[in-house]
C-alpha cells in the first residue's frame, strides 16, 4: 500500500518527477548539443546535479549500495520508492554485472564525489551519461509504463 494519496502521486507525476527528469539528464543534453561555451560553472552544476538526482532515482528503483556492491536500501518511514508511486522495484537479480558494477561505481562516485567532501580519489565520470541512460531506462520501465503515463522532462 502507498504512503501516498491518488492526489499525491498525480501530483509526483505532474510536478517533481519530469523537474528530477530535466535535472538528471541536463548535463547529458549540454553537452550533446557539442561544445559548451557558456558560464563553466552552469554545466559543473548540472554534473553535480544530475549525480544527485541518479542517485535519489536508483533509491527510488530500490538499488543501493551496501558493502561494496549492490544491495537495497534502508528505507527511512519518510522515503518514497517505486512502489509507493504505483510502479515496481527493480529485481536485483535480473541486473547484469555489468549494470551492477556501473551503478555502484555511480552511487560511489555521487556519494564520495558530489554528496560529501572526501579524500580524492579516481572517479569513472567518463560513464556517467550511460549509467543516466540506463536509469531512466529503468524509471520508464519501472515507474511510468506501470502506471500507463508517459515519461516526462
């Protein structure tokens, strides 16, 4: 059962969900028009943005990271997931290693990266656009067909 009213939900629909949608995927579509020539710090700001809003949409899909490796999250009584806005968690099991491996090295790299000031270390932000790919693959697939509406930015 949902955490949320059929209002409440409508309303993630309509509002938060297509503004996260155009926050994850801004730097991506920055710099798919080809080079960037405006303000550096406008597309530092959507990188850092979009890791954050992955990340958010990985624990809404009900991927996590415990260990060292992929696991599911640990709900907090006020967090929302997949299921609370009609959709369905993500299988685990159903994930290659190759999909486990880039959303661990995502979630690493938005927490130690972007989340928190931490010790330097060597990132893999050259797969940060596929790894958005494959989220928003999996919140169509998980979040929007579920519940019949179309994926919104």
């Amino acid at each position: 059962m949902s955490k949320l009213t059929s209002e409440q939900i409508d309303e993630y629909f309509k509002i938060h969900l297509p503004y996260r949608n155009r926050i994850l995927t801004a730097h991506k579509n920055l710099c798919a028009l080809g080079a960037y020539h405006g303000n550096p710090a406008i597309l530092q700001s959507c990188f850092e943005s979009s890791l954050i809003t992955g990340r958010m949409y990985l624990n809404v899909l009900g991927i996590s990271k415990k260990n060292n490796s992929v696991d599911r999250p640990n709900y907090r009584p006020d967090d929302l997931n997949a299921e609370d806005l009609g959709g369905k968690l993500v299988d685990l099991n159903t994930l290659s290693q190759t999909d486990k491996d880039d959303f661990l090295n995502f979630l690493i790299m938005s927490d130690k990266g972007a989340a928190h000031l931490t010790l330097p270390r060597r990132h893999d932000w050259e797969n940060t656009h596929v790894v958005i790919d494959k989220i928003v693959s999996l919140v169509k697939t998980n979040v929007y067909s579920p519940t019949g509406r179309p994926f919104e930015v």
